[in-house]
C-alpha cells in the first residue's frame, strides 16, 4: 500500500515493516553520513526539521530554501529595531560627549578666573601697580620698588594661596570619595586639628618657630622639621580614623563624629602647650594658628608645590579605583580593586598634603570642604575630572580670600583663614539647603 502515514509494500507483497524516511536513514548511516531523526518542521523544539537546516522557529518563515532569518513578515520589524537601537546609541553618544565638554568647560573657565585673580592680586595693594607696569616688572624692566613688592612679597604669597588651595581641595576630594561620605574632609575629621599640634610640638618643644623683623613678621627656623612632626601626628588621626572606618556598621555619621572627638582632642594639647610656652613661642603659636600665607618664601612653596603636585598626580591616576569604590566595597573587590590598600594609600596622601599646607601656613578651614561640593555639583562625580577640577577651584577659592584679606581693610592685613570661615560656612549651608542629590 502506499500513501502518507502507511506501510509501504515489498516487491513480494509483503508489509515493509521500516518506514521509508528510517530507511533513508540508516543508507545514509551505512554511506558513513549523519544519522537524523525525522521530525515535523514546527515551532517546537531545538530538534526540528526547521532547526537542522538553520531556520530559527518564530523568526521568519520563508521559502524552503531559507538557511537564515526568513524574509517573512517580522523580517521589517528586526530592521526597525536595528534602526532604533542604533539611534539611541547615537544619542547616547552625543550626550556623553557634551557631557565631557560641558565639564571640560568648567576647568577651563576656573582657569580663567583663576588667571584673572592673580593679575588683579598682583596689581592690587597699599601700592597699585598699573597694568603697563605690571607686565615691565614680569620681563625685569620695571621700577625697582614695583619689582621688589611683586618678585619678593606678592607673587610669592599668590604661588602660595595656590599651592595650599589645590592641596587642600584635593586632598578633601579623595577623602570624601574613598569613605563616602560627604561631610568629609581634613579639617572635619580631625587631620587638621592634628598637624597643628605637630607643628605646635616642633615650635614650643623643639625650637622650630621664632619671631623675626622686630617681632613683626613670624617665620619658621626650621620648616622642614615642623612638617614632619605634623605629618606623623595627622597620621594619627588618619590612623583612628580608618579603624573605625573598618568597624562593623560605621556610618559616615559616625566618622564625623569621631573626626570632631579627635580635633577636640588634639586641640586640647595644643593649647597645653600654649599655657607652658614662653612669649616669644606662644605669639609664633596665636599667629601662625590662624591661617595666613604672609610668610611664603620661594624655598617654602617649593617644598608646598612639590607636595602637592605628587598628590594630585597620584589622586588623578587612581580615579578609576576612587569610581569604582563609589559603587561600594564588594562590587570594587569584584572588580579586582584592593579596597583597603587604595583607601589606606589615599588616606595616608591626603594626611601628607594636609600636614605639610598647615604646618607652613596654619589652620584654613573649609577648603577641602566646600571645593569638592561645588565642583561635584557642576560636573560631577567622575573622579577623573573631579580632582584636576577641585585643584584648579581650591587655587582659584583660597587665593581670592587671601585678595580680599589683604585689601578688605588694607592697610590691615586679615589672616585668610578668616576669611575662608566666613565664606565657606554660608556656601556650605547653601548646599546642605538645596540638597546632595549629586551624590
């Protein structure tokens, strides 16, 4: 007999008991060639006749001859999907790139004014110096008063505001991005608090500080002594800090709290070494406490720059470990990041920028604190930009206070921690009033 779904016949008239598509089978097993099952050409299974010869079940449904998509009904609506995908991609792309030169703009912006304000600091002054004039003293032909007052007092003290500024602004950037925590910073978590009592410890116990000029001006006899004692005392701070950074449940809450607890404490000795001090010692002490660059020299901001170059640098090429501990511990351990080592490094960098800006200069608060904010604000969280931004902002912020303390009530000088104070509390509480989404 013959037909779909029935026997087919022997020459004999004998039922065949094999069907036709099992016998094509097995002649093509014996020829060596692969054995399939035969199965209907359906959407079922990965074993279909569909399947074996390359067509995707619900994707197209072509000719027999389709090896590929089929050229049916859906073929149309995977091109428009292709279309859009690559659209938004586009857009995506576009967006990023504006992104780059939105922020981009912002550093160059900072710039510019940061350019602008050293011109106007170093014509300003209880001697002004016209811009003719100015420039006849940058190329060493000006009048020689003009060029004592700029080389000798006012470029000195506008490298200095800078140098301190990027110091500060970056080294309060990493802090607050390797702890999480926004209220972070080196004057709030105590670091600041601690150099100042190692500074206070080589000026009343090891002889580092004295008056000079009739008492006019206090220098440092030995700067490079007292940065070192304040290093290791900030190291200290560092120290408890990151213990209780690494307790169980330590909320950033708590590492302010901490931070206030150890300037507290520091704070106390330094003023027990004020009350044994003599006169000459605790005047050195009440001045340089306040926070003022007047006494920058050239070999001075040497050493500051020096410092605060090599952390920048060194801030800038860990960006990518500071982005992804943004995204938490264990994802950043996930990533092949060593948590502990890139936050203890980043602490220990910090601690050095801010011990050696505060041991020549003194206590100026809210640098590290307000610069990050405001510059996370305008471009971002991407520590890549975020750091050469937060230096070029902290320059720019710490050299226009010191401008303003120097001619707000000219002939009077202010020392610019003051100034830094009465600026950044109202800045940084506009910032809390407006909220941290940025974060």
């Amino acid at each position: 007999m013959t037909g779909d779904g029935r026997d087919r016949g022997n020459d004999d008239g004998s039922a065949d008991p094999i069907p036709t598509a099992s016998r094509e089978t097995a002649s093509e097993t014996d020829a060596g060639g692969p054995a399939t099952t035969p199965t209907t050409a359906t959407d079922g299974g990965d074993t279909s006749e569909a399947t074996r010869r390359g067509i995707r079940p619900g994707i197209g449904r072509g000719s027999a001859g389709d090896t590929g998509v089929g050229t049916g009904e859906d073929g149309p609506a995977d091109a428009d999907v292709a279309a859009v995908l690559s659209d938004v991609e586009a857009d995506l792309v576009e967006e990023y790139r504006a992104g780059v030169r939105r922020k981009l703009a912002f550093v160059g912006g900072t710039l510019v004014v940061l350019v602008a304000v050293a011109v106007y600091a170093l014509a300003t002054g209880p001697i002004a110096i016209t811009p003719g004039e100015l420039v006849r003293v940058l190329v060493a032909e000006g009048d020689p008063v003009h060029e004592r007052v700029v080389w000798n007092i006012r470029l000195p003290r506008i490298v200095a505001a800078i140098g301190a500024g990027v110091a500060l602004a970056a080294a309060g950037a990493v802090v607050q991005s390797v702890l999480r925590n926004p209220l972070a910073s080196p004057y709030t978590l105590g670091i600041s608090q601690a150099a100042a009592f190692g500074a206070a410890v080589a000026i009343v116990v090891l002889g580092a500080g004295t008056r000079q000029d009739s008492g006019t001006v206090v220098l440092l006899d030995n700067p490079y002594l007292t940065s070192v004692t304040a290093f290791l005392a900030s190291l200290l701070s560092t120290g408890a800090i990151l213990a209780i950074a690494r307790l169980k449940r330590a909320t950033p809450e708590t590492l302010v709290l901490a931070g206030v607890a150890l300037g507290s404490l520091f704070t106390a000795g330094t003023a027990v070494l004020e009350y044994f001090a003599t006169n000459t010692q605790l005047a050195t002490l009440v001045f340089w406490k306040f926070g003022d660059v007047g006494a920058a020299t050239w070999r001075l901001n040497a050493v500051l720059w020096a410092v605060a170059l090599a952390a920048g640098v060194y801030f800038t090429r860990r960006a990518w470990d500071y982005n992804v501990l943004d995204a938490g511990d264990d994802t950043a351990r996930g990533l092949g990041v060593n948590v502990s080592r890139v936050r203890l490094t980043a602490m220990i960098a910090a601690a050095l920028a801010t011990a050696v800006t505060v041991s020549m200069f003194g206590v100026i608060g809210f640098v590290g604190l307000v610069v990050p904010h405001v510059v996370r604000r305008a471009i971002g969280g991407d520590e890549r930009l975020l750091v050469p931004a937060s230096c070029v902002a902290g320059g720019t912020l710490l050299l226009a206070a010191d401008t303003i303390a120097r001619t707000l009530l000219s002939p009077v000088v202010l020392p610019v921690g003051i100034v830094t104070a009465f600026v950044g509390v109202p800045l940084f509480v506009y910032l809390i009033v407006h909220g941290r989404d940025y974060w």
